[in-house]
C-alpha cells in the first residue's frame, strides 16, 4: 500500500472516522465478543485467531466457565478476544443463566463478531437461468435480532463459517446478499477448520477497535489464573469424552495446584461435580475407564499449558440438583 502523505489537502480534508482503516499504523487495541448459537465454530475460530500467538487469561479466574479471554497483539494492534457461551433458545436451569451472560459480553465491547455458519441444506445451485437460492433458518434471524437489539452502535463483524462444505463457492452471493440486505457492512466467510479466512477475521476486528495503546503487555502469555484454566482443561475433556450425555451438569473444582519444584512436576486434585448418581456412572465408566481417559487427556492439555508433566487426580461427586440451587450455582461460578 502507498505510504499517505500527511500533508496534502486531501488527506488533511478527510473527515476523520475512527473506523476507517486510512491511518494503517496507529495503535489500536480493544475488547472483541465472539457470539453466535452453539456449534457454528466460535471455539474453533477462537483457536485459529489466537494460534501459537496465544496469550490465554482468564477474565474473572473460577467465577464463570465460557469467559476466557485471548489477547492477540501485531503490528501494534491489540483485540482482546471474549467467549462468550453460545446464544440458546432451549431453556433449563442454566440456560437462562447463560444467555443472560452471552447478552451481557455484547456491552462494553467494541466490536461484535457474530459467528453463522452455512448449512448446505438450505442452499439451492442455480438451475438454468435461476439465481442461487439460500434460505436461513429461524434460529440465525433469533440470534440476529437479540444481537441486533444489544449491540447499540458497536460495529458487528458477521462470520459465515464453515464454506469448506460448499461444493460451489458462488452459493455464498445469495447468502452474503441476505445479511447486507439487513445492514451488516463486514461480512467474512470463513472456514475456522481450515483456517481459511481467519487472518481477515483479526484484520476486520483490528481496524475496527478504537485507537488506543496497548491494553496488556505484547508479550504476555498468562495472567497466571492457571488453576481456572487448568479447571476448565478438565472439564473440556469431561465434554468431550461423555459428548452429549452430560450436558451442562457438570462443575469442575481444582483443589489442589501444587508447583512440585524439586520435581519440576505439578500436582493437580480436582473434584468434577455432577447433578445425579446415573451421571456419575456415566463420567466414571465401566471400571472406571471413562475417569481415567478424561484423566490422561486432561493431563496432556494440561502439560501443554503450563509447559512441564502433571499429575492428574480425578474425583466425582454427585452435587444433587446444583443448576436449581442458587448458592451452588454461585459456587461454582455461574452467578
Ligand atoms: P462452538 O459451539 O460455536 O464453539 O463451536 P465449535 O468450535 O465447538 O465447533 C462445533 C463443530 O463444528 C465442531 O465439530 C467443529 O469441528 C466444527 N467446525 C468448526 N469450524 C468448522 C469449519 O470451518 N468447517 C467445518 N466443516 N466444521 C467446523
């Protein structure tokens, strides 16, 4: 890009907008929401964006289990990335909790990125001379409207995930043509699997945020809130070892963090809470062989964050009904 000379009229004529990526080497740096309906790939997105580049804190260390913070800085440029928990419909004893606090992290942010994806399912090939056809499904034009009523004047990114499943790429034009239809001006599709399109994402925040030095330092890789990340370590794998039988029960306690330095080791005794007896067995498996997969994963993940072995000593106990009662909810950090 040509360098700008500051001094000619033109440029001193430009009125100034803030958002206006004109001035290319000012800092910038400021908070960026990452919502949508569960699945569309926030998570996966979040990954990508932060990459090796990685610096992990945690917003409010064991008080909510979905805010972790990422901080990606470069070239003087800093957007410090939230997740928030996916925007439902369905209700139970947590959900209203959690939409409440999806909603909540779209204030004071200064951008919004709002995560779709495609579904090939409702789009159509153009036939003869038909134009493509999409169609978009009750809940995107929810979770439109609830970011819509929230968000105020903060700029929304719009994120269409997951065109690595389009055979035909050009079935995208209708689809970017329903969400401008509707007012957003930054529309990025995206495969967050593939990492594809995901650099435009953070250029797309980046010349959004406000101009502003550095909010954390460029280097920083932790806020040494390791044991909350440790906890949720543990319960991702919970997760992803019971997939779908074990929904939102699920609390995790770390009660003992111990630095072995003589061993060079860490020493982590967590407690995994759960609502019922039957979730019980299911975490624990049969003889106890689902504990000890979630064990050794999590102690992989673990090794990995904190860059030295750990040991891993897994309990679960039954909290009964803990989602209905307010001071567990607390406890665990979901008030
Ligand atoms: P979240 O609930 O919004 O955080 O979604 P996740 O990041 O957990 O992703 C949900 C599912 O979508 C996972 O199975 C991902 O592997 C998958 N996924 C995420 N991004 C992509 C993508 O770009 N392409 C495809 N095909 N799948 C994706």
């Amino acid at each position: 890009m040509a360098e700008h000379d500051l001094e000619t009229p033109a440029q001193i004529e430009t009125p100034s907008d803030d958002s206006a990526p004109s001035d290319d080497s000012a800092p910038r740096a400021g908070f960026a929401a990452l919502v949508g309906r569960p699945n569309v790939g926030k998570s996966t997105l979040l990954n990508a964006l932060l990459g090796q580049k990685v610096a992990i804190v945690s917003h409010r260390p064991q008080t909510t289990r979905n805010r972790i913070l990422g901080v990606r800085t470069e070239k003087g440029k800093q957007v410090v990335l939230i997740d928030t928990p996916g925007i439902h419909r369905r209700r139970d004893n947590l959900n209203p909790f959690l939409v409440r606090e999806a909603f909540e992290a779209l204030e004071g942010q200064d951008v919004i990125v709002l995560c779709t994806e495609v579904d090939p399912k409702r789009m159509t090939a153009p036939r003869g001379n038909e134009q493509p056809r999409v169609e978009i499904s009750q809940q995107d034009e929810y979770v439109l409207e609830q970011v819509r009523e929230r968000s105020g004047s903060t700029p929304i990114i719009l994120v269409i995930n997951k065109i690595d499943l389009l055979g035909d790429l050009s079935l995208l034009l209708p689809l970017i043509d329903w969400w401008a239809a509707r007012g957003f001006e930054h529309i990025v599709p995206i495969s967050a699997r593939e990492t594809d399109g995901v650099e435009a994402v953070f250029e797309e925040m980046a010349a959004l945020m406000p101009k502003s030095a550095l909010l954390y330092p460029e280097e920083m890789l932790t806020d040494r809130a390791e044991r909350f990340l440790v906890g949720e370590l543990i319960r991702e794998q919970v997760f992803v070892q019971c997939r779908e039988e074990i929904p939102y029960a699920t609390a995790v306690e770390v009660e003992r963090f111990e630095e072995r330095r003589e061993r060079g080791d860490v020493q982590i005794d967590a407690v995994i809470f759960v609502e019922r007896g039957s979730q019980k067995g299911i975490v624990v498996g049969a003889g106890g062989s689902r504990i000890k997969a979630i064990g050794s994963s999590a102690r992989v993940e673990i090794a990995k964050l904190l860059g030295c072995p750990a040991h891993v000593r897994l309990t679960v106990r039954v909290s009964a009904d803990w989602t209905r009662k307010l001071a567990e909810r607390r406890r665990f950090g979901y008030e």
